[in-house]
C-alpha cells in the first residue's frame, strides 16, 4: 500500500512551483505516464495527505495542481465510482472560510475560496476550459471571485451514501491517526525555502512508508460486547468425543463440498466459452438441452446485447435458440438493434434468415437489416469480398422473398438498384429477374427453385 521514495520525489517535482506556467492538463498527462494505473489509489492518498496537512503543501500554485491531479486520478470513469468523490463532495458542503486552518486538518482538507472554485469547475460544466489553464491562470482568475457556483450533487451524494450504507458501522466512525500539531512551534513556513522542501519532504516520507503506512490508518473505538454465557448441555445433544486411539475412527473427506448444484451452472460455462471460440456438437446439444428443461435459465447465463454479436459470429445456432427464448423478454428489441448493426457476414445472415421463418419479426427490423446488407456491399473496397458478399445478400433475399417475408414492393426501388449495379454477378442477375417476374404479375417463379442449392452460397 505503501508508495516508494523514488515515486515520491516524482510525485513531489509534479507538485514544484516551477511547474505554475505549465496547463493542468499537461501536468495530470505526465501524471498518468509517471505512475502506472494500479499505483493510483496510493498516489491519490498521497495527494489528500498533502492537502490535509497545511504545513505539508503551504504554497497554494501546488495546491491547485494537487486538486486538480487528485481529481483528475481517475479520468475517464463515473465520479461516484471513484474513491476520492466523497472528499470533493463534504469540501464542497463545508461552511464559508474560517480563520483557523486546522479544524478540519487531518480529516477534510482546508481549501481557499479559489481552490473550491475549482473543485466546482471540474465537477461541474467548466471541465474542458479550467483543465486547459495553467495554476497561475487559474489563481489570478478565480482569486477575487465569490463563492463558488453552486453545484447539484443531489445524485452523487445519493450514490454515495448507498455506498457507504454497506459499510460496518464501525469503519464510519474512525478517527486518523495523524494530526497537524497546533501548538506555537515554528512552522515550516518561517523556514527558508530550501530547508523547508528538506524538512517537508523527510516529514511526508515517514509518513507514507511502511505496511501499511501511517497515512491509512485510524484510530477505531474497540467493539465491545458482553461475553456470552456458559452453555449448559442437555441429554438429548451429541457430545464432543475426544479420540483416545488414533486409528480407531478414519476421516472422510466429502467431495461435494462447495461444488456448486445448481443446474444451469454448466450451462453459464459453456455460454461463456461460446463467446470465445466454437463449441463442440455435443457442447451444443448439451447446451440447448437445459435450455430447453428451463425456459427461465436463458435470463441467467451471461448473455447481454453487447455480447451478442461474438455468439453470432462463433456460435450461430446457438445465437438462434437464445434469441428465440428471449422474443417475450422486454430486451428483445435491444437484441434485434445489435443484430441490425453489427458486421454483415454469412453467420448474421443465417441467425436473421432463421429467425425469419420461425417467428414474426417486424417488418422494420427486416427491412433496416436488408438496408445494412446493401450499404455493406456498395462500400467494401475488397472486389473478390465484395462478390462474395453480394452472392450471399442475393440468395438471402430470394430466400426472404420466396417465403414471402418481406414485400418486396416496400424495397422494390432499393433491391432493383442494387441488382442493376452487380449485374455481372449470376445471384443478381437472377434476383432481378425474380424482382420482374413479380412486377408483371406472374408468381410462377416463388415456386422455383432458388440459385444456390439450400438458400445458401459456396464461401469458397
């Protein structure tokens, strides 16, 4: 937990004055190339020390640059997730300046109108302009502005208290274990500059070293509770026997023992392999077999829209059953718009073409994922991917049109243009033959048979 001395000094020359003229964000962007992401808790607990004890970090340049890198530690994630929101939000709450600057040390940290003005800016909408300022900027900007923008964090702080609510009653009310000494010794800042940077940095290195360090410990009230009375045994109980021949009675080890027994645990292991690569026949019919026994378990074995389009690619029949068990769930709609936007390839159209003529899809879901084929094909560069894509959009759109699917009156215009612009390919042609059968009249050709031998198309 602790943080080493050769990433302190890094972490302090982040912090120097000479850094006053340089933006923030450039600063919090050296910050993430100086310390790798599983160091960032114990840097943000550095950074808090500092700002918790005044004598530590006097200089308010370094303190700017220490609000804006603790907030900026966790860049990229939600603010209530992060370990440091509860600190921005009680410094945001606490009451207007007081002359004493260490009533809060050791717990909140003390900040100046200016640098709360900057906590709001970042919590707030101000982000993108503050970080892009340098902490001189911001100090003579911010300094004779009043109080701080009043910032809503209703749903923070609600998000935050639920958090904490899961917390031991005990680990709410610990006391840290350092604290500013408030009495009339001379203070580092009497101190020559130099002497003072010495002092301060020996000072912040006892107390970040060690495991764990000082800085992370509290003082907690000891839980206490009466001892429980002496149990007083009946006849009826099973005594303790102590075993006065050593092999008089041999141990057994129960096998079953936190083995799980639940039924669809199997079946959440092979979903979760189906992401990944191809399952075997016998994985497969294992897996739609208990599919089948409990129509609830689809619900419960890790498939989310977002994960759909790697069950598609690796296992389509799979893709199918699922999909099937899930046309009453309230999602299925999240599911089709997935299936409409991901990557056309022959395993998309084979799960979409089989969806088709097993349930009643609707119509603009068909028609939005036909829409996709097309641009699909018009736009690849690749001319061999390009026919072979086209192969298998004209095939599985006689499919849809034979089975009568689709009306095709609704895409007659978008289909024809497409046949006309692949003409040279055989698929085409023959849809657009089939496209003007239809135009006369003559129904004769849903009955035929299609181009390619069971509606699909040789990848070779």
């Amino acid at each position: 937990m602790s943080l080493p001395v050769k990433d302190l000094t890094k972490l302090l020359d982040l912090l120097d004055e000479e850094n006053a003229n340089t933006a923030l964000e450039n600063l919090s962007n050296q910050l993430h190339l100086t310390f790798p992401r599983e160091d960032r808790f114990k840097v943000g607990m550095t950074l808090l020390l500092l700002l918790q004890q005044v004598d530590l970090l006097s200089k308010e340049l370094q303190r700017i640059i220490a609000v804006a890198m603790l907030f900026d530690l966790y860049k990229g994630e939600s603010l209530a997730n992060t370990p440091f929101a509860p600190v921005f939000v009680q410094i945001l709450k606490t009451p207007g300046e007081s002359n004493d600057k260490t009533q809060f040390s050791g717990h909140i940290p003390v900040l100046s109108r200016c640098e709360k003005y900057l906590i709001a800016s970042l919590m707030g909408y101000n982000y993108k302009d503050i970080i892009k300022k340098t902490p001189r900027q911001i100090i003579e900007e911010l300094y004779l502005l009043p109080n701080p923008p009043p910032y809503d964090s209703t749903d923070l702080q609600l998000q935050l208290v639920e958090r904490r609510s899961e917390l031991p009653a005990v680990e709410k009310c610990g006391n840290p274990v350092i604290l500013s000494d408030v009495t009339d010794q001379p203070k580092l800042g009497v101190i020559n500059d130099t002497d003072a940077k010495i002092i301060s940095k020996s000072i912040l290195e006892s107390l970040v070293i060690g495991d764990p360090p000082p800085y992370i410990q509290s003082s907690q009230p000891e839980f206490l509770r009466p001892a429980p009375p002496i149990h007083r045994s009946t006849l009826d109980e099973v005594p303790w026997m102590n075993m006065s021949e050593p092999n008089q009675f041999k141990l057994e080890y129960d096998t079953s023992m936190c083995v799980s027994n639940c039924a669809g645990a199997e079946a959440r292991r092979l979903m979760g392999r189906a992401f990944k690569s191809v399952l075997t026949l016998q994985q497969q019919q294992h897996l739609v077999t208990e599919l089948h026994k409990d129509p609830k378990l689809v619900y419960h074995i890790g498939l989310t829209p977002g994960r759909l389009p790697d069950l598609v690619e690796n296992n389509p029949l799979i893709a199918i059953e699922v999909l099937l068990k899930l046309m009453q769930s309230s999602q299925i709609t999240e599911y089709f718009s997935v299936l409409v936007n991901m990557e056309m390839s022959l395993h998309s159209m084979e799960v979409v073409n089989r969806l088709t003529t097993t349930v009643d899809l609707p119509t603009e879901f068909v028609h939005l994922y036909i829409s996709n084929c097309i641009s699909t094909c018009e736009t690849i560069k690749d001319r061999y991917m390009q026919n072979r894509l086209v192969r298998l959009v004209c095939v599985f759109l006689q499919s849809l049109i034979r089975n009568k699917i689709i009306n095709v009156q609704e895409l007659f215009i978008e289909v024809q243009a497409f046949c006309i612009e692949f003409s040279r390919i055989r698929e085409a042609a023959a849809l657009f033959r089939l496209l003007k059968q239809l135009e006369s009249g003559d129904t004769a050709g849903l009955n035929s048979t299609p181009t390619s031998k069971n509606n699909k198309v040789d990848m070779c």
